[in-house]
C-alpha cells in the first residue's frame, strides 16, 4: 500500500499541527510525522553552546533522514521517526515506528522549502496566519509546554522566528495546491483539506 502524502507548511504557531489532529480525527489510521523530530542531533555540543544554534533555519533540521523516511513509506516500508527534547535541545535515544498507512500527513515550517521533499507530497497544505497571533500562541505554547520564560519567546521570536517566517517559510505558500487560514475555525480548513485530497485522489485513479 502506497501511502497519500499530505505536506502541511506554514510559520510557527500558525496552526499546522492542530490542523493535522483535526485531519487525524477525520481519517481513522492516518499517521503524523512533525518535522520537529528532524532537528540535526548536537549532543556533542555543550547545552549552552546549543541553546545559541538558530533553531529556525532550514539548516536545523536532518531533511535529508526525512526525505529518505518518506521514500520509504512510499515504498510500503516502515521507519522510525526521531524522538526530538525541546528541553535538552537534543535528540532522545528514543524513536517512533512509523507504519505504513492509507494517508501520512507531515507537519511543519519548511516542509515545502525543499524541491525534493516537495516531490515526495501528493497534497501540499499551506496555513497562513497573522504574524501577531502566531507569537500569541507560541508565547503561550512555549511558557507552558517547553519552559520558556516570556522574555527568552519574545527574544527568539524577533530575532530569529519571524525573520525566518519571511525568508523562508512566507515563499513557499506559492507551492500549496492549498492555502488555509489558521484563524478561522478549524471545521473549515479541515473541510477544505478533506475535499482537495478526494480529487487528489480521483485524479490519481484516471
């Protein structure tokens, strides 16, 4: 069985990964991949000098592990996606087996910066949102999920996130089949999503 390849890309905070759990909840048995599992492991680097690495930069993450992750669900083969610590910016020892399944959705800011990861997508998502409410939601994500304090998300947000979302995540919007809001309610993104992925389907079937 070929897995249906779902790409969804978008800045940070935008709703990409809520986006994917509403998908799941209308697809029984699809499977989500984050591109955050992908972060390169720096275990040899001192915590302190990884602390200072620009986490949002295409450079951060192992994409080529992910391209050959994917070529190998397409293959109908399994494979184990990295388990990623935001607390200890490294990787764990940790992996997640990623079976097979009817449609694979993978999840995250620079999943449509790369041609070969992009060839790899049979349906490409992109969700767009306000720059202002993005960092609303990850000031709150990253205080109470990563241990951040406010003054660090802020920081990192003007320093690195937001010129990143420009450079290099705003670009990519034009290689969506999909473009869907991240502030309107999620019932129509996901109806939108659902929708362009049935003609993806039957023009897959012609």
């Amino acid at each position: 069985m070929r897995s249906h390849i779902i790409g969804i890309a978008g800045p940070s905070s935008s709703g990409k990964s809520e986006l994917a759990r509403q998908l799941v909840q209308r697809l029984p048995g699809t499977t989500i991949v984050s591109l955050d599992s992908y972060y390169r492991g720096m275990e040899e680097i001192p915590l302190a000098e990884r602390k200072k690495v620009n986490f949002d930069h295409p450079d951060a993450i192992d994409w080529e592990l992910l391209h050959e992750h994917l070529v190998a669900i397409s293959e109908g083969r399994a494979f184990d996606e990295p388990v990623y610590s935001f607390a200890d910016y490294a990787r764990t020892a940790d992996t997640r087996r990623i079976e097979p399944s009817e449609v694979l959705i993978v999840e995250g800011l620079f999943v449509l910066y790369w041609p070969e990861l992009r060839a790899m997508l049979d349906t490409t998502v992109y969700v767009q949102t306000d720059p202002d409410v993005c960092f609303d939601r990850r000031l709150r994500r990253d205080v109470a999920e990563r241990g951040r304090t406010p003054e660090s998300v802020r920081r990192q947000y003007e320093s690195t996130v937001r010129p990143s979302a420009e450079w290099f995540v705003n670009p990519t919007q034009k290689y969506a089949d999909l473009v869907v809001s991240g502030e309107e309610p999620f019932e129509r993104s996901t109806s939108l999503v659902l929708n362009a992925l049935r003609r993806a389907r039957v023009a897959a079937a012609r």
